[in-house]
C-alpha cells in the first residue's frame, strides 16, 4: 500500500481519489491528530493502522510528539506499546 504524505495529511490514493487519510495539525513540537477516515472498500484491511504507524514513524524522525485527539489514532496508539514513546504526557 503506497501511503503519501503532504499537506499535514497521510493518505492513500487509488485512480486519483483519496481512499483514506489521516490529519494531524502541527504545533511546535507536537503533532495533534484529530481525523482519521478509511473508506468502506478498504475497511478492515489494516489501513488505518498503517496510516497511524506512518504519523508515529514520522513523529520519531522530525522529534516531535503526538496528541491523538482522533479516537481511532488514540486507540491504535494505546493498543500498541511500540507507538507509546511518542505519545505526548
């Protein structure tokens, strides 16, 4: 799954429309993520969660730390220790 990444948004693309993304607005050095949609087709896949591992990767390379405002981003982060390090306090 090719997941781009532009405009404060990850997403993934299939013939030129958005079939998933997920928002987070910057803040100094804190990521607040506040959406994350999947679209039917894709439901179920892991997309999502791929999509949360690629703020987290990112987060981790730039030094910053994520505020899951999104429920869906906060529940992937709680249910995954590895996500933890970069959840801000």
């Amino acid at each position: 799954m090719d997941i781009k990444h532009d405009n404060n948004k990850f997403f993934v693309e299939r013939d030129s429309e958005e079939m998933a993304s997920l928002a987070y607005t910057p803040n100094g050095d804190v990521l607040t993520v506040d959406h994350t949609e999947v679209s039917p087709e894709l439901s179920g896949q892991g997309v999502g969660k791929q999509l949360v591992s690629e703020v987290v990767q990112y987060a981790r390379n730039e030094g910053k730390t994520i505020d899951a405002q999104c429920p869906f981003a906060r529940g992937v982060i709680d249910k995954t220790p590895e996500f933890q390090d970069v959840l801000k306090n």
